[in-house]
C-alpha cells in the first residue's frame, strides 16, 4: 500500500506539514492488518514517481484537497497506465455527498475507484478487508456499498454510498505514527511535526482547511 499526501514543489519546497492525516491511516490499518500488508507514506511527487518505476502497489491512497487535486489526478493516471488491478483510493473533504455530485466526480476521475469522504482510519481498514476478503478483484467490491466509502459501478452506472460512520473520539484508539516509526523518515525534511489532541469541531462553518 502506498499513501500519499502530496504537495507541490515545482516552484520550490514551501514550508509543509509533516503527513500526519496518512501516519494515522497508516497507523490503524497495521493495527488491524500487520501481518497482511505493507504500506509506505509519500509527500513529495518525485519520490513517489521513482517509486512507481520500481513497482505499483496493490493499492494506493491519496489525500485530496483543493490544493493538490490536479496532482494526484495526474499521478492516479500514471498509476493506472502502469496497472489496470492497482485499487485507486482518493480521501478527504473536497466531495460533495449528493449521488449526482458523486457521480460527476466519478466521471471526471476515472482511474478513481473509491473516495472516502470523512473520516478515513475506520472506512480504510473497512476497505482493505474487503479488498484481501476479495483476493485483490477490485471490480467485485465497487458493486455493492462500502461503509464510509463512496464508489461507482461501470458497469451496472450505480453510485454506491455506504453507510456513513461514527467518527473517532478518542484519538489515542490510534496508535500513534510517531511512536511506531512511521513517521521517521520525515524528520529528514523541512516539515514542520504536528499532532492532533481531538477529533472534530464544536462549530459549523460551511467550508474547513484545518
């Protein structure tokens, strides 16, 4: 599994944020899946890039904002030139949750199988059962729903929107990227570590970056 929050760096490294959003994805699904898979996290396209050179994951997930959509779309092209199996998860705020507005993000991201809308650790590890439960065959879960996940089915034109599900509360129920490792490597770089010491937001703007 490959997880990537990706930035831009075409004009220059700017002043980024360690990917904690992904160490936490990261984190919980090893928790439920340590002997089954192996995941490496991703900020910096080229090293992504050069990655996908020496091998395409089964399954790789990007984080998805308006700042980097026009990235990752690209990068999910690459992927999927190189392999029509790989499993292709975007995640993040940047969907609406009408099945028309699903449907249209669908149509205008075609090597996108799956978003996660919310929430990610709980839907991802969701997905991943699914997925080994499937033996890889990807096509086989986008057509019926998975809970936390939006998808859309080619071939019978249904958009499938799973169950919505409760959010964490508790962020020590995942265990912590830091203390694992997971986020190691990324001292190496100009980032700024971060941490989270609650999950969600008393108010009820119509739009959040943070």
């Amino acid at each position: 599994i490959f997880l990537c929050d990706l930035v831009h760096t075409h004009l220059g490294a700017g002043t980024y944020m360690f990917p904690l959003n992904i160490g936490f994805i990261a984190a919980y699904t090893l928790k439920h899946f340590s002997e089954d898979v192996e995941i490496r996290l991703f900020k910096y396209p080229d090293q992504l890039l050069a990655s996908l050179k020496e091998a395409v994951p089964d399954v790789i997930g990007f984080s998805n904002y308006v700042w980097n959509t026009d990235l990752n779309t690209g990068i999910a092209r690459r992927v999927r030139s190189l392999s029509e199996e790989a499993m292709v998860v975007f995640g993040g705020p940047d969907i609406d949750n009408t099945e028309a507005d699903v449907r249209g993000f669908f149509d205008r991201h075609r090597d996108v199988d799956f978003y996660v809308p919310y929430q990610g650790e709980t839907p991802f590890v969701g997905l991943m059962q699914r997925y080994l439960d499937a033996g890889g065959e990807v096509a086989g879960i986008k057509e019926t729903p998975t809970d936390g996940v939006y998808s859309y089915c080619r071939r019978t034109d249904r958009v499938f929107t799973g169950r919505m599900l409760d959010r964490i509360r508790e962020p020590d129920a995942i265990p912590s990227p830091y203390l694992t490792g997971l986020l190691d490597e990324f001292f190496e770089y100009p980032l700024i570590p971060i941490i989270e010491t609650n999950r969600g937001c008393p108010y009820q703007c119509t739009f959040c970056a943070q």
